[in-house]
C-alpha cells in the first residue's frame, strides 16, 4: 500500500518538478482556482500584505468587492463572496468557508517565502519539513480557512 501511494506522489511531483507529463488531447493550459470567501476585501489585503499578490481586476473597479483575481508571478487565485456565489448556485448557501481544499505552489526559494510569512505573522500549520517525496515544503492557513502548501524540491547532498 506504502508503494502504491509512494509512485503516485513521486509521479505527480516529477510533473511538478520540471518534468513534462504526457500530452493530452485535451491540451490543458492552467489551474485557477475560484475560493469563496467571507470578505474579499479583506482577503486582497491579506495576500498582497502576507504574500506581495497583486490586484489583476476586480468587481466593481473600487469600493467592495464581490470578486478579485489576484497574481503573484505565474500563480493566479480568484476570489468571490458568498452572496455573489449563492445567487449562482443557492444549494450552496450553508457550505463552511475553507473546507479542505489545499493549494499546493512550487517555489524557487522556499526560505524567502517561509519568512516573508512569518514575518506577517501568517498562521503556519505545518514547519518546513522534507517530505518522503522529495520535496521541502510548509503549510500555513490563510484568512478564510484556505491550506496553501509551499513546496521546492529537495536538494540532495
């Protein structure tokens, strides 16, 4: 069972780690999730303050937001309030904020990120720490409940 689970983490960050998986017919292209949050005022501040993202759009252009697309170098996350998000899908209503999603984002320099963070003050859940997998990484929690995972590949001495 340890094995099964060892070559498909070990698959899955190969891929991540440079090397290119199999091309598919569907040609996918990005990732980029769309969080529900209480506040997106609130939570643009938090990221451009914990993690340097900046403002890609919003709506409406100022005031308070019912939806931000953020950027920080190749990573894109878009964030919707709840209202707006129920008036889509009402079976929705009562879900928790949060939930169980992870992001997991490679980094070039996982040090810098890890003190960027915790000189914010950000909640970290887990230390840095190398996995069994071949990656250094951390988790921390963002505003909203949200686990971003920050990984670099291990360094073999």
């Amino acid at each position: 069972m340890h094995l099964a689970i060892f070559t498909i983490i070990t698959s899955i960050s190969l891929s991540i780690f440079g090397q290119t998986p199999k091309q598919t017919t569907m040609n996918l292209k990005t990732l980029t999730p769309n969080l529900i949050v209480a506040d997106v005022n609130k939570t643009v501040k938090y990221y451009q303050e914990t993690l340097g993202f900046e403002i890609a759009m919003t709506v409406p252009e100022s005031g308070v937001f019912d939806f931000a697309m953020l950027k920080l170098d190749n990573v894109t996350i878009m964030f919707q309030s709840r209202v707006g998000y129920v008036e889509a899908l009402p079976e929705y209503k009562d879900k928790k904020i949060g939930g169980t999603l992870f992001l997991y984002i490679e980094v070039e320099s996982l040090d810098i990120v890890y003190n960027r963070v915790k000189k914010a003050s950000a909640e970290i859940v887990v230390d840095i720490n190398t996995t069994f997998y071949g990656s250094r990484e951390f988790t921390m929690k963002d505003c909203d409940g949200y686990l971003l995972i920050f990984a670099e590949e291990a360094k073999i001495e």
